[in-house]
C-alpha cells in the first residue's frame, strides 16, 4: 500500500450542491480526502480508516420515509464526525434530538451568534460571523449529550457538539467562501480535532494517481484523447508517467479549434517534443463539417461532436489492436454540470463525461482528474513539469468552436470566429491582461444585422466577446476590460474579419449566464 495514503478524511455525500467544495478545502488544509456515497457499507468505511468523517448537505428531508440515512454505528467507532447542514440534522435525528420544517427557513447570507460555550471549531473566534445557509428544515431539539454552540436570529442551533464524543454539527455551509470563517472551522476539524497532520500535497495525489493506474492497468493498453487543453494534457502526460509506452494518445482535429491551435498541439505533444505520448493526429474536420450542416439545437450539437469524436477513436483503436481502457481528461465542473455529481441538476451535457455509446469496446474508462478543480489540475500539472504556458492556459471545451457559434455551423463561420478571437487574445496580450481574466474569447452570435462600411449597406454578422474571472469556474464574474481595449478588438475585428459588422462585449456573470454560449 502506498504510504501516502494513510491519512485521510472521508466525504460521505448525501447529494449536497458543495460536496466536492467540502473536499476541496479538506485538500486545501492539506488532508488527503475522498468522497464516498452514503450507501457504502460500515464496515467498507472502518476499513478505509479515516481520521475522520464529514457528512455533506443534501435535499432531502431526515425525517421523510426513505431519505438518505447513516447507521447509528458511524457516529459510535471513535471517529470524530461533522456533520453539515443535511449532515448535522441528520447526526441529531439518528441519535435521538428532533429535525423539523424550520417556521423560517434560512437561505443565503446570515448572522450566526456564538454562544459563550468553548468549541474547538470555534477557537479565537469573534462572537459573531457571517456565514452562508440553505435549509429548509432545522434542528428543534439536541441529540442527547450535545450543547448548542451557535444560534441565529431564526435557527436556535446553527451549531452543536458533543466534545466528549468528537460528534460536531453545522446547520450552515462552512465550504462556501460567503462563510467567514468557513476555512478555519475545517481546518480546525481536520487537524485540531480529527489531529490529521496536515502534511498532504497536491503533488501527492499525482503520484498516487499514478501509483493507482500504474498497478490498475497492468500491461493493459491505453488509448487517450487529447485535445491539447490543459485538463486532457495534463491527464496524458500523468498516464504516460504511468504507462509508458502503452499509452496512446489521439488528438484529433474536429476543425473547432482555435486558430493555428492544431499544430500548436502538434508542435509540443508530436513525437518530436519532450514527451513520449505516441502521438496520432487525425485532420478530421471534414467529417464534423458534413454531420453538423444544419443543426442549430446546441444538445444536439454537442451530440453529435462527441459521438463523432467516438467513431475517430474507435477507428483508431481498430487500427492500433486491442485497447483496455480509455483515458478522458473529465474535471469536477464538468461532472456537475452534466448532473452526475449527485443530486445536482443537468445544466449541459459534456462530450467527454460518461456514457459513451455502447458501439464503444472499451475495458473502462480512465479520469485522473474527475475530482479537481480546474486550480488543482493546473497544480498536478506544474507538479508533472508541463511547462507554464501550457498549463495555465485558459480552458477551452471539448465541442470547441461548435458551442461558440450560435445556431448552425459552417467553415465560413469557423474562420469568422477563429479570426475574431485571435486579434481578442493578441490585444487582451498586448494590454497585459492576459493573465487578469481566467478565461476570454471570441463566440458568434447567429445575429445578422444591417451594418454601413464604406457608404455600403452591409448584412453582417455580430461577434460577442466573453472575458471572466473566476477561481474555480462554479461562478464568474466578468472581467472589467478597459474601455480603450475593447474599442482596439472592436476596431481589428471589424476591419479584419469578413462578415462582421458589430461586436458586443457580454456583461452577463455565472450564474444566470454560464462561461460558453451553448
Ligand atoms: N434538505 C435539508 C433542509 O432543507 C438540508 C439542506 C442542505 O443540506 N443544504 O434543511
């Protein structure tokens, strides 16, 4: 076993929106931690060891036939738990204190007063703080043993403990930034009260991932998808410390990429660069051109790219033999946003999460990085010595371009937004924000509209630009360009790029918006 290992918090996700907000700041206090589904049997968690348990929020009521449950057991092995929002009522309801539909339901920012009673979670703490809170239901009566340690304008327990026991509960949501605070009461859960050592590095868990497939795949072959954006490259480069030579991997040129971005992947992937990734590009534009005349519905869309994408592989994996498992640079958001992280809903689908089609004849398929952050996979990757540029370069989607032109898509229209972006990304560069905003681009619009260039009527094209910041890509505001930039990229694309007769900058921050159009 590896050694790393043994020090580690257990998640046990009951179907909260911040689970994996939960593990994040476990990792950030440098503890090792996984996410586990509240259905794991007992004796699969006391197997694993931890040093202690935290159980998430999640929908459902505790009180309610059926909803999601714990065995009294899991609050009696000697490990200390915290339970959060969901997590503490339902501590309370499992060992005998009441949960009721609260009179007044809390959601969003809220005071939380200390009570005057010591709590380990709340050391050197003022005696009140603004945290975050979204529930419904709340704790009427305390679990016998517990004292009350916070309470609210409308929440006579927002927190409780049981000190003796190392059983904690939190009605509020320390995960979220919103929480003051938040960071600290974790912190002092894992390594005061839980004593985890706090000596964990991200850098750990690419070595453990690549211990992990390493002893999982064997002398098995590895058949690996890249598409040059950081979260695939970054998966590749760890499969190929891990596999060696049997790892290949296939970029496959969908004619939706960025302008000159094709040989750029080629130029630092290609088996003439410093890895050993055996490299295959596909030119494959053609076929996506042909299947995509005339779809405008962007799920459709999105289909049909990584269907597409799907049949590439397949016929390569045909060509090189037999392949066991397939490599896909799947991140955190994107499993979220597909609805497979729990009980969130489905805002899009992505190509590159899940279900493949069944005309796939894959072992399994492979994703390092289905649990980071998009922060945490540029750290992993830093850590695998890819080069800076590469790995802090934006994101950039799967479907690529195809999500970024609203409505149909045809070549012309590719070269209308690849054009664009190129002279938004030289200015942002030229200005100096090329870092300032996390993510930028060019995207067209479907709308035409009547435009005057050079005394002649026109009936043109609009380009949107997009710029935000963000930190972990759940939500973003927008990037606050100086006007002067703007008018520069407005003035370029116009005048450079055929068809174009406006340009738009999109305020909209995430959420309403998401970061793509479609
Ligand atoms: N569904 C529970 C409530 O409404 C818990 C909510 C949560 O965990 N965020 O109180």
């Amino acid at each position: 076993m590896n050694t790393i290992q043994q020090e580690k918090v257990i998640v046990i996700d009951f179907g909260g929106q911040y689970n994996q907000l939960v593990a994040r700041r476990v990792r950030e206090c440098q503890v090792y931690c996984e996410i586990w589904s509240y259905k794991t049997p007992l004796d699969k968690i006391r197997e694993m060891n931890p040093k202690g348990i935290i159980l998430t929020g999640g929908p459902n009521s505790v009180y309610l036939e059926g909803a999601a449950s714990a065995p009294k057991e899991l609050f009696e092995m000697g490990i200390p738990v915290l339970g959060l929002c969901y997590g503490a009522q339902l501590m309370m309801h499992v060992l005998g204190g009441k949960v009721e539909r609260a009179p007044e339901r809390e959601y969003g920012r809220t005071k939380v007063i200390l009570d005057p009673v010591p709590s380990p979670l709340y050391e050197r703490f003022p005696s009140t703080m603004t945290c975050w809170m979204s529930h419904n239901d709340y704790i009427s009566q305390l679990a016998p043993g517990f004292e009350v340690t916070a309470h609210t304008d409308n929440c006579p327990v927002a927190s409780a403990q049981c000190v003796e026991k190392n059983l904690y509960a939190i009605q509020y949501h320390p995960e979220v930034l919103h929480t003051e605070f938040g960071k600290q009461i974790l912190s002092h859960f894992v390594l005061d009260v839980c004593e985890c050592a706090g000596d964990w590095r991200m850098d750990d868990f690419a070595e453990q991932q690549i211990e992990a497939i390493r002893s999982k795949v064997g002398s098995g072959k590895v058949l690996c998808a890249l598409s040059g954006g950081v979260d695939s490259s970054v998966a590749a480069v760890l499969l190929s410390r891990a596999v060696g030579k049997n790892l290949t991997c296939v970029f496959v040129d969908h004619g939706l990429l960025r302008k000159d971005e094709g040989d750029l992947v080629e130029s630092v992937f290609g088996n003439d660069g410093p890895y050993d990734l055996n490299f295959i590009r596909i030119n494959a534009q053609d076929r996506f051109y042909v299947r995509l005349a005339g779809v405008t519905e962007p799920e459709r869309k999105r289909r049909i790219i990584g269907e597409e994408f799907i049949r590439v592989f397949e016929e390569v994996a045909h060509q090189i033999g037999a392949v066991d498992y397939l490599v896909q640079g799947t991140i955190y958001p994107d499993v979220v946003e597909s609805g497979l992280g729990g009980e969130s809903a489905v805002i899009k689908s992505h190509h590159n999460v899940g279900g493949l089609p069944d005309l796939v004849d894959f072992k399994e398929i492979i994703e390092p990085l289905r649990d980071l952050f998009k922060d945490e996979v540029r750290k992993v990757g830093l850590h695998l010595g890819i080069p800076e540029d590469l790995v802090l370069r934006q994101p950039f989607p799967g479907p690529g371009l195809g999500i970024r032109i609203i409505g149909d898509i045809t070549a012309e229209k590719v070269k209308m937004v690849q054009n664009a972006d190129a002279i938004f990304r030289e200015e942002m560069k030229e200005a100096g924000l090329e870092r300032g905003a996390d993510q930028y681009f060019a995207a067209l619009t479907n709308v035409r509209s009547v435009g005057v260039m050079g005394d002649e009527r026109t009936y043109d094209y609009a380009i949107a630009l997009r710029s935000v910041n963000t930190v972990d890509f759940m939500t973003a505001d927008v990037t606050e360009i100086p006007y002067s930039v703007l008018k520069k990229v407005m003035t370029r694309i116009v005048n450079e790029v055929d068809h174009v007769n406006r340009v738009f900058y999109d305020i909209t921050s995430k959420p309403p918006g998401t970061i793509e159009y479609e």
